[in-house]
C-alpha cells in the first residue's frame, strides 16, 4: 500500500463557513428589516401605527429596500467570496435606507435606529476593525444630522431627540466594538478547530499506515466472532481470504477456539500454531478494546518466524564480533608458520617427503587464511559506495584481471556481453568480491567429472531494462534441496568449506540495493544471477524500477 498523502495545513481563504453564515443571517435580517419598513409604510390608515411624514418618499424607499434585500439575500453564495466588499456596501445602504426612513416615518425613528445597530453589529463580524467604526460613525452622523436638518431655523433643536441620536450613537460605537472583537475571536476558534482536524485526520492516516504495515497481524473482532478490520500482516497470517469472509471461525478455527477459551477462562495459550496452509506460524495474544467493552476484542499475531531471523541477526552480530577477535589473534602465528614453511621450501637439499609435508602446510595455510578473511568480512559489513558502471567494460576488466591472478589450467572463463551498453549502479569492490567468489565457486564445483569447467559471465538488460550479471556453469548444478539453504550462513556441502561465502556475497549484493538469486539451467548447470539496480532509477528515483531491481 502506498503511504497516505497527509493532508495540507489550511490555506487562507477569502470566506470562511462562519463568514457565510455571518453574511446570511446578516441578510436574512436584512430583509426582514425591509418587510417591517413595507408594513410601516403601507399600513391601511385605520391599522397605521405612525404617522408618515413624507409617505411617497417612505413607500419608494421601502419597495427598493425590499427588492435589494431578496437581491442580496439570493446572491450570497456568489458574494461571500468577496465577503469585506459585500458587507461594505451593503451597510451603505442599510445607513442611507434608514436614515431616509426616519425621515419619512418619523415616529418610528427609535426601532429603526435600534435595528440599525444590528446591521452594523453584524457587520463588524467580518469586516476590520477600523472600518466598522467607520459605519458607527457614518451612522452616529446620520441620526445626528437627521435630528439638526430636521429643526427650522425659527425652531430650537429638540434636546430630547439629540440625546436620543448621540446615545444611539455610543451604543453604535459599543456594540460595533464588541461584535467585531466576538468575530476575531470566532475566526481563530473556527482556524484552530479546523487545524486540529486536519492534525487529527493525518494522524489517523499515519496511525492506519502504522498498524496496517506492522509485521504483527492485527485483527478486530466482535462478540459474534465477526473480524471488523485486519492489517496485511494479519490478512496474510490468515491466507489471504476473499474480502467477504470475515467470520473468524471460519477462516482460523483454532484462533477462534483460544480466544473463546481466553474470554471465559482468562488463560492465555502462548503455544505456535498455524493458521493457514502455506503461513508461518504465530502466537496470538488477545486484549479488549475497551477496559468496560466485552464487545470487541483485539487479536495480535507474532509471527515465530520474524523473531527467529531477529535472533539469528543477533546471533550472528555477536559470533562476528567474537570471531573477528580470534580471526585477529590467529593471524599473526599464522603468517609465522607460512613464512617458514616458504623458506623451507626453498631449501636445496630437501627430501621429496619433507618437500610434500612444506606444500600440505602451505595449502592449508592458504585455506585457513580465506577462512579468517570471511570471518572477519562478516564482522566489517562495510557500507556500499555506489558508482554508475558500465556492466560490460567492467566484466570484460574482471575476467582479465581474474586470468592474470589465477592459473586456470584447462578451464575456460569468458565473458558475453549484450549488444547494447547496459549502465547499473553499485560499489565497484563489493560487486568484485561478490563475483569473484562466485566465479570461485563454478571453476571449483561448477565441472563435470573428467572434464574442465566452463564458466560464464554474462551482462544483460532485463524486464524493464533492469541490468543483470550471471555467472553460469556447465556442471552437474545444485540439488532443489541444497539450493534452498546454500545462501544461509555456515551452510555447506564441502569437507572444507566455512558455509559463508555465498551469505556474504548476498548481504554485500542488498548492501547495493541488489539482489542474488539460484537459478538452474536447463540441460544441466548452475546460474547465479545478480539483478542490479539501472543507472537511470538512480538519476530519475523511478519507484517501478527501484523495486524491479530489489526483487
């Protein structure tokens, strides 16, 4: 499965879900506001509550009123992109409307001027702060100047109106104030709460990812035996089952019975068993998914075979690192006894019988020193150093150097090479090591008997253009039995064989992102094929061919 794609922090955006809802309770409001103006303005004259100042002026203003209210109110999906503007103008002509209205229904100048202050109350919602006391005093201006234009120049100005104009005034000022600092602090409370979300929803999907790549199979079952949700591993464990099975007792029968003998006895049974044909076997461990919940339980599978690779890993770090002491502390007598048994073996006057016991210290000398430099091999596992080689020229540069080191006698090593260029990436050292003692190996067993070995090293593209080096023999091959653990450490089948060398040769090869399979050869023979990782994947990180050339 490939990882999730963790969801992106929020960007700003020019209208938020409560600005939308801001701006249609605004609206809303408004036209509510323009029907209350409507039955002011048309009341019957025996129903009229007030007296119309200027009635013309008073039914003009209140039918348009209406019309932009529903107008407004229709548009505001569209508007709430540009929610300031919106707003801005509309409060425009929410002030202009109610002061031409007090003008024209001039006993109810006090409602209109209260439901004013809550146009301009929502309005600070969303607009800055200094624009909305802008509207309060756009407004706190209106009424005043209502209340001095109104006065004739004979008359005095009415004390009690101003006072009612100027306090109008302060609470337009006060609840503009407030709401707008409300509003601020909605926005931060609305950006954190869908911060926290979003934080929420990636870690739910890392926490998914987690559980559904753990090596540990994980299944959620409920009191009818029914699974709810199972991770790979744990799908894997239980043979890979068709997406509409999910009844545990059917799929693992004995699973089903330990956890109806752990859910009514509370004993664990921390046996192995296998689940499914062709799985290895695990130890199930059971919890509930709640202290209080007996509805459903969680059922973890341990693999047997994940902590037996882990205690071989551990096994042999350690055996490594003790034996690469003792590798150290053998090589010094070593290298005594052979350089003695050289200079024995230059003595003139040497009988052929002592001559022959000098040659046999040699031989073994030279075998006990490889023994030493594998083990102390597996203790250094060097890191790689990858360089983009051609396939080709390399081969063609190993097998001379291989001729010019080692006396082949009548056996053949040659190299055949494709006709195009094939480019891969690996260290140049480890890749010799791996192919030296591969091509060790075919000239030493890969013969038939009475005949000479042939061995070949062979350079090709594969599947995908993912670049290949074989080493390949005519000799009898590898039994299916052997070839299934030749590849393990200290595994052999020869009387003087350390069971190391074709282990290191694949640790070194995964090192490079490589891999080093068997493969048999029709008609007879052996072929260790190398699939290294393409030049190209390196440069342009292509996931297809990076995983076509682990594989």
């Amino acid at each position: 499965m490939s990882s999730p794609a963790l969801m992106p922090s929020p960007a700003p955006r020019r209208a938020t879900t409560a600005t939308r809802h801001e701006l249609f309770f605004l609206n809303y409001f408004r036209l509510a506001q323009a029907v209350v103006y409507v039955a002011l303005a048309f009341a019957p004259v025996d129903m009229r509550w007030i007296r119309l100042t200027h009635p013309d002026l008073a039914q003009s203003v209140v039918i348009a009123y209406l019309l932009a209210a529903v107008a407004i109110l229709l548009l505001t999906r569209r508007l709430a992109v540009i929610a300031p503007v919106t707003v801005s103008l509309t409060l425009v002509v929410d002030i202009g409307v109610a002061v031409m209205a007090v003008i024209a229904m001039h006993d109810a100048r006090i409602g209109i001027a209260m439901m004013l202050a809550v146009n301009l109350s929502a309005g600070a919602l969303v607009l800055p702060l200094r624009l909305s006391l802008f509207f309060a005093s756009l407004a706190t201006l209106g009424m005043l100047g209502h209340t001095t234009l109104e006065t004739s120049p004979n008359t005095p100005i009415d004390s009690h109106e101003l006072l009612e104009a100027a306090l109008f005034g302060l609470a337009y000022f006060a609840t503009t104030t407030l709401c707008h600092v409300l509003g601020r602090q909605l926005r931060a409370t609305e950006a954190l709460a869908e911060q926290r979300s979003i934080d929420l929803a990636n870690l739910a999907q890392v926490n998914e990812l987690i559980i559904r790549r753990m090596k540990t199979g994980v299944l959620l079952v409920d009191d009818a035996n029914h699974i709810h949700q199972m991770n790979e591993s744990g799908w894997m464990l239980l043979g890979s089952p068709p997406a509409d099975q999910r009844d545990l007792g059917k799929l693992a029968p004995e699973l089903s019975r330990r956890l109806y003998h752990w859910m009514t006895s509370g004993k664990l049974d921390e046996t192995a068993t296998q689940l499914a044909d062709g799985t290895p076997e695990v130890v199930p461990r059971f919890t509930r998914l709640a202290p209080n919940d007996d509805s459903h339980v969680l059922i973890f599978l341990d693999d047997t075979s994940l902590v037996s690779r882990r205690a071989e890993e551990l096994t042999l770090s350690s055996l490594g690192r003790l034996s690469a002491s003792i590798a150290h502390e053998i090589r010094n007598p070593l290298a005594a006894i052979r350089y003695s048994a050289q200079l024995l073996a230059e003595s003139r006057n040497m009988p052929p019988t002592d001559q022959r016991m000098v040659e046999i210290i040699n031989n073994h000398c030279v075998r006990l020193n490889e023994i030493i430099e594998n083990i102390l091999q597996l203790s250094r596992r060097e890191r790689s150093r990858p360089e983009t080689l051609d396939l080709g020229n390399w081969a063609n540069a190993f097998v001379e150097e291989y001729r010019q080191g080692n006396d082949l006698g009548e056996d053949s090593l040659r190299v055949i090479n494709s006709s195009a260029p094939v480019a891969a990436v690996a260290d140049p050292q480890q890749l010799q090591q791996v192919v030296w003692n591969l091509v060790q190996n075919a000239l030493r067993y890969g013969r038939l008997p009475g005949e000479p070995a042939r061995v070949m090293v062979v350079t090709r593209p594969g599947e995908h253009g993912v670049p290949i080096l074989e080493v390949i023999d005519r000799g009898p091959g590898i039994a299916p039995k052997v070839a299934a653990q030749i590849f393990e450490p200290f595994y052999t089948t020869h009387e003087y064989g350390t069971g190391l060398g074709l282990y290191l040769a694949r640790q070194m090869t995964e090192a490079n992102q490589a891999s080093l399979e068997y493969v048999r050869v029709a008609g007879g023979g052996s072929c260790f094929r190398i699939t290294l990782t393409p030049a190209h994947a390196r440069q342009t990180g292509d996931p297809a061919i990076a995983d076509e050339s682990v594989r």
